[in-house]
C-alpha cells in the first residue's frame, strides 16, 4: 500500500489509531450510549470492545513471551492499531448518527470501516505490521463493530442530537491525537512476567528460528518491531 504521501502524512494516519486517541473515543461513545439510550448498549459495547481487545492482547504476549506465530505469513499477533481503528470509528460514527435514517447510519458505518482499513493500512506502510496483522486486526475490529451495530440498530432514535455527540468525538480525537500510551510495554511486562523468560522473542531472530539474549542493538530493534 503506497500513495505516494509523504511519510510524515502515514505517521500521522497511523497515530489515529493508538490506544491513546481509539480507547477515550470508545469510552466516549459507552457514554453517550449510558446518556440517550439504554444501558444494555453500553454495556454490550464495553464487552465487545473488551474481548476484542483481549484477543489482541493475549496474541501479542503468545509471541513476546514464548515465540507463538505464524512464519510463513510473517504474524506475531494481531495488530492493535488495526483493530481499534476498526472497531471504535464506525461505532463512534454510528453513535453520532442513531437518530438518523437506517440509510444514513449504515453509510456512517461504511466510512467508519473505510476509515478504519486507511489507518490499518498505514501500519504497513510505516513497517510497523505484517499484511498479515493488519488482516486479522481489521477482521477483528470490523467483525466487533458490525457486532454492536447489529445489537444496537434498532435503539430508539431521537434521544441525542448527532451534532453534540460527533463533536464531542471529534475533540477526543483532535485532542489526544499523537498521545504515547506505552502499551506496548506494559505487555511485554506482563509476557515476560507470564513465561518467565528474561528476554522477548523479536521478529528477526525468532523468523531466523534463533532466540538468544539480545544486545543493545536489539533492545532498540524490540521498540521499533512492537506491536503497539
């Protein structure tokens, strides 16, 4: 995936999708939903979104901690970027729009999804997932967002004003936009934690099927190939 943006342009994309802008935006729309609807949709939304995420993470530490992928697709867990990019825009478009006509709401999930696979995109193009990760993270975020669209279509309409809602949600974006959340490491905490192994597996090695303690130049490698 190359459009000839700059890279400058794809950091930028790819930062929408960090749990530092995606997870305030997801608990925004839980929020609205508690606010003008029922609170069965605010709480079926937090338990999607949390298995959802729950996925990503425990793949993520299969591999941190004890090398579990697949090589010859090049996965090493699903990607999260990908996911909450999937995941949270359509539903945060679709919160926005639930007053609105069936029409309107479904081409509001369409350009969520839309959205979401530009971001998941931009993962590749940065080098920072597989084709791979990216694929799992958008089947993933897609097939939770689809979810709780299916659960909560037919809420009943004209509770909340869109303008509000998708105002607010844009300023949670605006706001936390590029905001560092080290996910990444507070996973490799917990899988080192987990395995017992002093070291996590990296890309490199564990593609090259060797696993040894890593030097200073490794360490660096394990930040830039995380999977945040």
């Amino acid at each position: 995936m190359n459009l000839d943006l700059p890279f400058s342009v794809w950091m930028s994309i790819t930062a929408l999708g960090g749990t530092g802008v995606m997870l305030p935006v997801a608990i925004a729309a839980a929020a609205w939903l508690a606010l003008g609807y029922r609170w069965k949709y605010t709480i079926e939304w937090v338990a999607l979104f949390g298995v959802g995420s729950a996925l990503v993470a425990v793949s993520k530490i299969a591999f941190i901690g004890w090398g579990i992928g697949i090589r010859h697709v090049d996965f090493t867990g699903i990607s999260g970027h990908a996911y909450m990019a999937t995941s949270v825009l359509p539903v945060a478009i679709f919160v926005a729009l639930l007053p609105a006509r069936g029409s309107i709401r479904g081409a509001g999930v369409l350009i969520g999804l839309l959205l979401g696979v530009v971001v998941s995109g931009s993962r590749v193009v940065v080098n920072a997932h597989s084709v791979s990760e990216v694929v799992a993270g958008c089947m993933l975020g897609a097939a939770v967002s689809l979810a709780f669209v299916h659960i909560a279509w037919r809420a009943e309409p004209g509770k909340l004003s869109p303008m509000p809602v998708a105002a607010s949600l844009a300023a949670v974006v605006v706001a936390l936009h590029g905001v560092p959340v080290p996910t990444q490491h507070w996973i490799t905490e917990i899988a080192l934690g987990l395995s017992g192994h002093p070291y996590p597996y990296v890309r490199a090695l564990w593609k090259s099927k060797s696993y040894h303690k890593p030097d200073r130049r490794t360490d660096v490698q394990i930040i830039r190939d995380g999977l945040s």
